[in-house]
C-alpha cells in the first residue's frame, strides 16, 4: 500500500531528533569519556552510561528501522544527484550506528563481562572473539563515530540548503513548522 504524504508522521520526527540528540551526546561524552583517569569520580559511572545509553539506543534504532519500512513517508526533494546522495547517506547512517553498536559491543564483552544497562538487566557476553578484539573494535567505534558525525552534519547541512537556498519543504517535513 503506498500512498503519498506531505509530511513525515509525529513519531518519526520524534524518532529522528532524538536519535540525533542521543548520538551528539553519545559521542560527546565517549570523546570526554576516554580522557578521564583511574581517580576520576566519572571513571566507573561515565563509561557505564555510554553504553547502557548506547544500548538502549541499539534497541531503538532496530525499532526505528522497522518503523521507517513500514510507515509511508514523504518522497525526497531535489534532483536526482540529490535523492540518490540522501538515500546512499540514509543507508550509511544506518550501516554506520549498527557498527558503533557492534564495536561497542565488541570492546565492552571481550574480556567475557556482559553489560549492564543501569543494572536492569545485562547483556550477555560472546568474549573474545578474535586476537586484540578490544583495541580494534576500539578503533572502529571511534572512527565510525566519527565518520557518523560527519556525515550527520552533511546530512543538516544539505537540509539547511534545501530550506535557505531552494526554499523547498526538505526540512519542514521533519520539523513541522509550516511557511
């Protein structure tokens, strides 16, 4: 069933910039985070927050990508470099939080401790799967970070030209805000 809207659904706008403020305050805190020493007050809590937020925020994304399959949603503005460049940086997106989520995973697991999300409950370990799995998955997580990051401040910057320059509705389809 297909049918055409004008506007992207409440729960997909709030789905998205929460999504947003989640992983700019992820990735702050993990860039703080890995600076502080064994003395410390946050040495313990701040690590055990990253990922117990970065864990939830797993979960939501799984439910984010399910809703965004089976929601109708606005078609894209722009030309066709346009659509197709929003589509492939979408994907990556996507592609790039499920490998911060895994290299999470990957580093917080290997040493055979699950994870706990604010002692709620506790993510079973898989331990070490390969040979210095902390250090890689490290370098991973931090450089899909990273690239995420960039990416996502693309991503603003082609919907603040979508608004500014061709005047067209890009972002007050994810906003809300009327002419």
């Amino acid at each position: 069933m297909s049918r055409e809207v004008e506007s992207y659904n409440l729960l997909t706008k709030i789905n998205h910039w929460l999504s947003a403020v989640v992983v700019i305050g992820l990735f702050a805190v993990g860039l703080w985070m890995v600076d502080l020493s064994y003395y410390s007050p946050w040495y313990q809590d701040a690590p055990h927050w990253h990922k117990s937020v970065g864990l939830l925020l797993a979960a939501y994304t799984v439910f984010r990508v399910l809703w965004k399959l089976f929601t109708a949603n606005p078609t894209i503005d722009g030309t066709p470099f346009e659509k197709i460049s929003a589509k492939i940086a979408h994907f990556l997106m996507y592609a790039l939080l499920f490998g911060i989520f895994i290299s999470g995973y990957l580093i917080s697991t290997s040493e055979g401790r699950g994870i706990d999300i604010f002692d709620w409950y506790t993510v079973p370990s898989l331990g070490a799967l390969f040979e210095d799995q902390s250090d890689i998955a490290g370098l991973l997580h931090y450089y899909f970070a990273c690239i995420l990051i960039g990416l996502a401040s693309l991503h603003a910057i082609a919907a603040l030209k979508h608004h500014f320059y061709n005047k067209d509705n890009t972002l007050r389809k994810m906003t809300g805000v009327r002419k």
